[in-house]
C-alpha cells in the first residue's frame, strides 16, 4: 500500500512541476511579447496547460489520499471551454482597433455571411 502511495506522491509531484513550468511560460510569454496577437497563444496555450495540469495533480491527490473529488474535472472542462473563446474575443478587438485608415469593401447582398465591416 505504501508503494501505491510514494508513486501518487511522485506523480503529483511530477505534474505539479509541469504546471508550474507551463504557467511560468504562459506568464512569461504575455510580459515579453510586444503585438496582441502574438500575446494570444501565451495565456490560451501554455497557461491552459499549466493550470490543467495543476489541476490533475489536485485530482490525483484526492483521491489518493482522502475522498475523491470531481469539482477539478469541472473546473478544467470551463477552462478548456472559455480559454479559446477569450482568445478570440481578444482576436477581434485587435482587428477592430488595427482597422483605421483603409475603407472596407462594401458587403454582399447576402443576408447571411460573416463580416468585418459597421453594416
């Protein structure tokens, strides 16, 4: 039984260290990177990892070591969910602000298309 119980510790510690790394990047890479759009991969990306793996350790540990726990599973599928919904959130006010100066081309006479004009 002990055995079972120094491999969780080693596997907890293992994705703790993981996590920490992938967040320490993700933070590291939204300071130095200069555009928005290069700052959307940092926190969407590495972040989303390096929480993710935070939480699989938190995981691990409950239920190794007392009563197993699922709010964490819940916690990261928000967070698998909402993390590329901000990035593209961010996209779009990028493109927005970076528009000024050249006039739009006029938009279809479809009533259902995407665009990137005020019509």
């Amino acid at each position: 039984m002990t055995d079972i119980l120094f491999l969780a510790e080693i596997l907890i510690a293992v994705l703790l260290v993981i996590g920490a790394v992938f967040t320490l990047v993700g933070s590291y890479g939204l300071v130095k990177l200069d555009q928005p759009m290069k700052r959307l991969h940092a926190p969407t990306k590495a972040s989303t990892l390096g929480v993710g793996s935070l939480l699989l350790a938190s995981m691990v540990h409950a239920f190794a070591f007392g009563e197993g726990s699922l709010h964490e599973l819940l916690v990261m599928a928000f967070l698998f969910v909402t993390a590329p919904i901000s990035g593209n959130f961010i996209a779009k006010v990028h493109l927005h602000l970076q528009r000024g100066g050249k006039e739009l081309p006029p938009p279809p006479s479809e009533e259902r298309w995407a665009t990137y004009s005020e019509h």
